[in-house]
C-alpha cells in the first residue's frame, strides 16, 4: 500500500522527504509558535500525548507549512528486540496519536484524515549498544510505507561514545527505505565531547534520508552537513529527552518546574536566566537586537512564568536568522563552510566578552561548538 491509495486520505499528498526536504520545525509542547510569522520557519512537531488535540489548533498558524506529531513515548518506553514500537495505545492518549497495524486502515491515518505531514512512528527508546531492537525496529519498518511514515529512531546519547555503535546505525538505517528522524535522550548535555559530536556529523551525512528532531544548535550543524531535515526545541525539554528510568543528575531544578533558559546571540551557548544576571550584573549586560527583544537587556529573564516565555521567543528569534541564512546558501561545501565561519566567530569573540565577567577562571566553550568551529570537512 502507498500514501496516494486506500487510506482514507482525501487526495494526494507528497510524500515525506519531498514535504520535509531543507526545512527547519520547532519542536514543541504548545500550538502556538513563539513568532508572529508563521512562515519563518517550516513548520512544527508538536510534542507530548495532546499533541493530536492540540493538532487544529496549531494548523491556525501555519500555510503550507509541515505539522508533525511526536508522541514521544521513548520518553517512557524502552526498546526490545521483541517490541521497539508501542504497539496499544496508553488509557490516557488521544486515539489517532499511536499507529497501530491494522489491516482495514493505512497505520496512522487517523494522524493523516486531521491533516498532519506524516506520520512519526511510536518508537520506544534505544538504549545503547542495544543492536538487536534496532534490527527489528528496522525489518518491522518494511511494512510500513515509505511516502507516509517517517521512522522516530529515539537513541541514549551514549551510542555516540562509539565509533563502533555509529557504524553499526549508519549500516543499519540505510536498509530503511524511509526517511528518519534521529532524536538523542540524555539527562545531561547530550554531546559532552567534541568526539561525540563528530559521531552525530557522521550519522547526518553518512545516513540517506536522515533528520534530527529535538535538538538545540546540533540541528544547524545537521542541517549544514546533510541532514534532510531538522527541528530544533522551543521548551529546553524539547532540545533533548530524559530515557526511561534515568536518574537525577546534581545540580538538577528541585522544584521540577521550567527555568528561562537564554541562548547567547554571540557565544551561542545556552545560559540559565539568573546566570547571566550574575555574570555581568543588572547594569552591565548588553543589549539584545533579536526581532522579540528589540534592545532590552539580555540579562532580563528571570524564572517567571511570562519571562520564561520571552526567553523562548528571543531564542527562536536568534537562531532562526542563522538557519534561514545556511538554507539561502547552496547545500554542500559552500553551507557547510558558512556554519564553520559563524561558530569560529563565537569562539573567537568569546575573549573579549569573558572578561567583563570578572572570573577567576574563564570558562570553556561547549565542547559540540568547538568541533563544529574547528572540523575539517
């Protein structure tokens, strides 16, 4: 069976890599985008069991744009040989958000009848070295179509610790006819080394049809070396996931509730609100001139509910420039190149900014923002 027969659609629709090819979406928990112009950026996966619910809502915003829904069970769920996709849907989830076999109905049509873009696939977690889930989450994908179900491969950080493992997922997901979208779970900074980076570089320029979803600024450096697609989390939970089971990690928010979390148009490194309002102190921070800020203090941002919201608006306001600029430029070299110059820049305007915090150790770059700064391609 295909996308374009018996699947209850009511016309034709292309299939996903053609609808998805160079864009860039905002991952995220609500329907309303952090913008005004719903045209700015590519579209939107909604995260999260009301994301069918929550599907209309966030069609007001859009034109032509792509609508995605993530279930996210690999939040929950780990992966097995004998079961990598959930396969009945929670008491709690909207029906239509789960695909399930059936053999009267395409799986997922229910996403496809309320106008989504297609269908990500429920997959649980793949916790690392765990080869075996991911050969059968593969063969059971052959079933499935190709134009119409883009294949969720959600993976614990830690398979990027190999050269091993990513040899074995590049081998692996090239078998799958379908477009995937590779997510990364990691309780911490899912790409602690400059090593590991390199290793998510290899999986977006090595694998065929291959994005990244919910991520931070790893989704511009996808997007420059290759990856069919992007999205990039408007909520910091929405820049990568917490696997099943992990554990607290020191330092962690006791409360549990949202902290502002502020990307720094110049360092490109993500602050906690209150951190950069310590670091440069309430009169002595910069001005920020993204199109949500408009010249207030970048140090602002307390951890209220509405400051929390602005910072998520200034961060898709400043990254959104860069991805608009790598996708006016021709894929290839010549984009690859432009990205390198920009994260050069931030490391190398990074001298001058440390020293009006008065530290007495000046902190290192993220180590992803070095490698992508310095690799050779």
């Amino acid at each position: 069976m295909t996308g374009y027969e018996n699947d209850g659609l009511s016309g034709p629709r292309r299939p996903a890599r053609q609808a998805l090819g160079d864009k860039v979406l905002l991952h995220t928990r609500t329907a309303e985008p952090p913008t005004d112009d719903g045209t700015a950026f590519g579209g939107i996966i909604l995260c999260g069991t009301k994301a069918l619910a929550q599907s209309k809502d966030a069609q007001r915003h859009l034109v032509d744009e792509a609508l995605l829904l993530d279930p996210a069970l690999y939040e929950q769920h780990t992966a097995s040989t004998q079961e990598s996709f959930l396969q009945e849907r929670p008491r709690s989830a909207s029906p239509g958000l789960y695909p399930e076999p059936d053999a009267t109905r395409y799986p997922g049509s229910e996403q496809l009848d309320v106008g989504v873009t297609a269908v990500l696939t429920p997959t649980r977690c793949f916790e690392p070295g765990d080869t075996g889930a991911v050969a059968a989450a593969t063969r059971r994908m052959q079933q499935l179509d190709s134009d119409s179900v883009i294949f969720t491969v959600p993976l614990d950080a830690r398979w990027l610790q190999s050269d091993d493992a990513v040899s074995f997922l590049i081998r692996t997901l090239n078998r799958v006819p379908h477009l995937k979208a590779i997510a990364l779970g990691s309780v911490d900074e899912p790409l602690p080394q400059r090593e590991t980076a390199l290793r998510l570089r290899a999986l977006m320029s090595r694998i065929d049809s291959v994005g990244l979803i919910r991520t931070g600024l790893a989704g511009l450096d996808a997007l420059a070396h290759g990856a069919t697609f992007v999205s990039i989390g408007v909520q910091p939970a929405c820049r990568t996931f917490r696997p099943p089971g992990a554990a607290g990690t020191p330092g962690a928010n006791p409360s549990g509730k949202r902290r502002a979390r502020v990307l720094h148009p110049v360092l490109m490194e993500y602050f906690h609100g209150d951190q950069l309002a310590h670091l440069y102190g309430f009169s002595d921070a910069p001005e920020c001139h993204c199109d949500a800020c408009n010249g207030l203090s970048l140090a602002r941002f307390s951890d209220d509910e509405e400051d929390i919201q602005a910072a998520d608006r200034h961060n898709v306001a400043t990254w959104l420039p860069w991805a608009q600029e790598l996708q006016r430029t021709p894929a290839g070299p010549q984009r690859r190149r432009l990205w390198q110059k920009r994260c050069w820049k931030a490391i190398d305007d990074r001298g001058e900014i440390v020293l009006r915090w008065r530290l007495a150790k000046t902190p290192e770059p993220p180590a992803a923002l070095m490698q992508w700064a310095i690799a050779v391609d």
